[in-house]
C-alpha cells in the first residue's frame, strides 16, 4: 500500500486511507483544451486502480450523488 503521506498529500483532503470523503479528480475540460481540477464528493469509497508505472492510485471506484463513477485522478507519473 503507499504511504500515508504521499497518497493523502496528492489525492485527497479530509479522509482517511479507507474511507476519503472528497477526491480531486481530473477531466478533459473542452472550452480550455487542457486538463482541469474539480474536487468530488464521496459517498461511497470502492476502491482503486493503480498506475502500472509508479504504483500510484489512477482512478478511484466511488459513489457519488447516488451514482457509481470512475474517478480519474493524476498519477505519480504526471508529477515528474
């Protein structure tokens, strides 16, 4: 599992490992032509899948105003 530190650092605020409340994710924003940031509220939390690079989370499987979502957040890999 990854630190504590660094996933909360760069995914998450207010949570805890197992349960965050709200997720930063990330989307193709179409008026921009660029990547934009929008932070979701969580209502369940199913888990993650993690990036084959840098063994970091790439998406989140979630509940969210009553529907289950992807969530796609950046990895490690986008950071360097």
């Amino acid at each position: 599992m990854l630190s504590r530190t660094i996933f909360l650092s760069h995914f998450f605020l207010k949570t805890d490992m197992d349960n965050p409340t709200e997720i930063n994710s990330v989307f193709w924003n179409e008026e921009k032509k660029s990547w934009d940031h929008k932070m979701i509220k969580v209502e369940e939390y199913h888990g993650f899948v993690e990036c084959q690079q840098c063994r970091r989370p790439l998406s989140h499987n979630i509940k969210t105003d009553g529907e289950f979502k992807v969530v796609y957040v950046e990895c490690g890999c986008s950071r360097r």
